[in-house]
C-alpha cells in the first residue's frame, strides 16, 4: 500500500509543527498550511487524501475551505477531518454539514487522531473495491 498524504492546517505554529512531526513519524507523508487559503493552494498541487483542518483561521476558516473542497468535483474523495477547540453544542454538526467527514476535539492524542484517520481510509478503501 503507498505512503497515504495528509494535509494538516492550523495557524497555529506549534501545533503545525508538532503534528506534522508526529504524523511523519506515523507513516504519513505530510504537508502543512497555515490557513485554508494556503491549504487550498496545497491541495491543487499536492492531492492529499486527507485534511486535518483547524476550523478557527485567519483569511479563510476551515468551514469554507471544507465547501470549497467538497464542491470541487476533482477534491470531492478528499477526507477531511475537523480538528478544532470548538465543542459547543452543535459545533460537530456544524462542522459536518461544511463538508468534514469527521470530527475531533483540541486537545487530542496522537492515538485519537490516528484512529479517526484509519476510519475514514479504510472507509475510503472499502468503497473503492
């Protein structure tokens, strides 16, 4: 099975460069962006098969960057996961109906990610057979 790509936006540096870090060690090859301007810019070049996206950015925030990738019919297969510090109620659903896929809470563990990253591959693999 090839590398898989991610993409990971936050604009948070530390964060950024902590989960890249972790994710390379994991066996992803990974691309980092520091909002979702810049990842939509990552995304036409570098065809991730998944986003990890903060929600909360400056320029453009991770609900519209999710619509511009899921009404993209050339990203629409891209996963996206929402990785954010909001956890209001409603805040999942509102994540989802802007095209994430899944949905995850700061602060999370490596392993956390890691699981809702294997579910949505291996959902992504099972449709593909």
């Amino acid at each position: 099975m090839k590398m898989q790509k991610i993409l990971v936006v936050d604009d948070q540096e530390e964060n950024l460069e902590l989960l890249g870090h972790q994710l390379r060690a994991a066996g992803w090859q990974v691309s980092l962006a520091k909002n979702g301007k810049e990842a939509l810019e990552k995304v036409e070049i570098y065809r991730p098969d998944v986003i990890v996206l903060d929600m909360m950015m400056p320029e453009m925030d991770g609900f519209q960057m999710a619509r511009c990738v899921k009404e993209n019919p050339d990203y629409q297969n891209i996963r996206v996961v929402a990785a954010t510090s909001l956890c209001s109620p409603g805040d999942r659903d509102r994540c989802l109906a802007a095209g994430c896929d899944d949905y995850v809470t700061k602060p999370f563990t490596l392993q956390e990610l890691q699981r809702h990253l294997t579910h949505l591959t291996d959902t992504v693999a099972a449709n593909a057979v």
